[in-house]
C-alpha cells in the first residue's frame, strides 16, 4: 500500500516537467492548488500600489497579528493562488491575519524586484497600524530566501525586527554548494541542481550568486528575530536549510531546526493530503503564537 507520501510524489512524477515559463507558472499553480483552502477562512484580494495583494482571516483569529507571507517557485514561478491553502490553514490554526503578496518574478523580473515587493509589503503594514512586533515574516523555498533578504534590509535600514522568522525548505544558497542536492536527488521529486541552476540564472541576470544579497546563506545574520526552520529530510535543499540554521544559531539569533522524516520540498503546501503536512502547520503555529506572546503580551 503506497504511501501518502508516494502517492504525493507520483502526483509531481506523472506528467512531464513543463519547459515555457507560462507553462512552468500555470503547472505550478494547479499542482499547488489541487487542494481547497479551508471553507471558513476569508480571503480578501486587493492591491498594494500594484502589487497584489490578499488578506487571510479565519473566524475568531485576532486581527492585530498579521504572518506576511512569500511564496515560493524559485523566483520564477509561484503565487498567490499556489500558497492559499497552506497560508490560510497556517492563519487559521495560529488564530492571526495573513497577508499574501504576488510578488515579481524573473526572468522578466530579476533581482532586485522581489526584495523592493516585499519591502513595500512591509511599509504598507506599518502604514497600517502594524507595530514590528504585530508582524511575522514567513516564506517557503525562495520565500525563504526571500524572507531573509527582507530581515536583512529592514535590520540595515535601522527598522526594528518583526516578532519571527518562519522558514519552510528555504533556499539560502544560490551558488547550490548543498551535497544533498545530488545525496538527495532520487528522492526529491520537486528539487534538482539543473532545475535550480535555470531558475538561479533567471533571478540573478548576471549578479554573483555569492552575494550575500542574494544567498543570505553568506550574509551577517546577526540580529535577525527567532527563526523557525522546517525541512523534510527528503529534498535536495535540506543542506540550505541545516546550513542556515547553523548560520543564526552561530550569529546569536534563537532559531529552531525541525527535520521531518521522509518529507518532500515544501511538503506543508499539501497538507491537507500529508498528515505530516497539517503537524507541521500545526507545530508552526503554535510557536508563532508562542513568539508574538513573548513579544505583545
């Protein structure tokens, strides 16, 4: 009897990897999205001077604690719709509002228009009444990357930190140094160097993939908030995300590794076929309630 993580694999495995971007973006969201988000969480569209943009709220959650969120897809794909599920059953359990953003994407957007996307994601919750420490950042695979380079700018422009990280198989290496990538590779039915080298041409138009702006693997991380970070022991980025952890842990930033066994790249976007998808959420939210409690009271 196959697995519910076999048969998620076979789910990746059964057509052939698109190769157009539009056919790499519309494929990624369908497979994202094969699962309804839950029934009774209010999604709400809008924009953000041109950005779009949509709020989460489930029944009961408390609206002045807000998770800001950023897909993943390599820089290149992803999007609001790909993430619903996972980031309104994120909201949901943890009892707070989300934002979702559509940030650009490469090629034609290379770096850095992500990072100014999630910058002004973060201006326009603070426009909103939103002190730092209301605000949670999260992201999963280049969100990740992306969460970080977010932290980074906002510690460097002298902004006060967010409540915590929260980092789902993030991609912090661009120069893709991680062994698990090839230890990994008949295993992870999402990730590959190949794959990954594409999307890093695509995102970085030239730039050095050691730059710490864009591998934040290389970067000071020194004063960034708790961090969460969650990685199956079954994708090639699973050296990314233990190598980050490493990196806060050696900065004096508090973080926490969790390595679930047998789990896939962003396995948590299929929770609602994965039961170690919906622990995982689950586990998420309870230490992003416990963060904003330390901080908010």
């Amino acid at each position: 009897m196959a697995s519910e993580i076999d048969e998620l694999r076979q789910l990746f495995t059964g057509q052939p990897r698109p190769t157009s971007w539009a056919e790499r973006r519309q494929r990624m969201d369908d497979i994202c999205a094969i699962d309804p988000p839950p029934e009774d969480v209010t999604f709400t569209a809008f924009d953000i001077a041109g950005l779009p943009a949509e709020w989460s709220l489930a029944p009961g959650s408390d609206e002045t604690r807000v998770l800001l969120y950023f897909h993943g897809g390599g820089y290149c794909s992803g999007s609001i719709r790909s993430h619903r599920a996972m980031v309104g059953a994120l909201g949901k359990q943890a009892g707070i509002r989300t934002l979702a953003i559509g940030y650009r994407l490469a090629p034609e957007y290379p770096y850095p228009a992500a990072l100014d996307d999630a910058l002004a994601a973060w201006r326009f919750l603070r426009s909103q009444g939103y002190a730092p420490e209301a605000i949670a950042i999260g992201g999963d695979s280049a969100g990740g990357n992306l969460t970080l380079a977010t932290l980074i700018a906002l510690r460097e422009a002298g902004e006060a930190m967010p409540a915590a990280a929260w980092l789902v198989s993030p991609w912090t290496d661009l120069t893709m140094s991680g062994a698990t990538l090839d230890s990994k590779a008949a295993v992870d039915p999402l990730i590959s160097r190949d794959y990954l080298n594409g999307l890093a041409q695509a995102f970085l138009a030239g730039r050095d993939a050691r730059d710490p702006a864009v591998s934040p693997l290389f970067a000071d991380l020194s004063r960034l908030p708790p961090t969460l970070v969650q990685v199956g022991s079954s994708e090639g980025l699973l050296d990314d995300a233990v190598g980050i952890a490493r990196a806060l842990g050696a900065a004096e930033v508090p973080v926490v590794l969790e390595v679930w066994p047998q789990m896939i790249h962003a396995w948590m976007v299929w929770a609602a076929r994965l039961a170690d998808g919906r622990a995982g959420l689950a586990g998420a939210a309870g230490w992003l309630r416990a963060q904003f409690a330390l901080r908010t009271g």
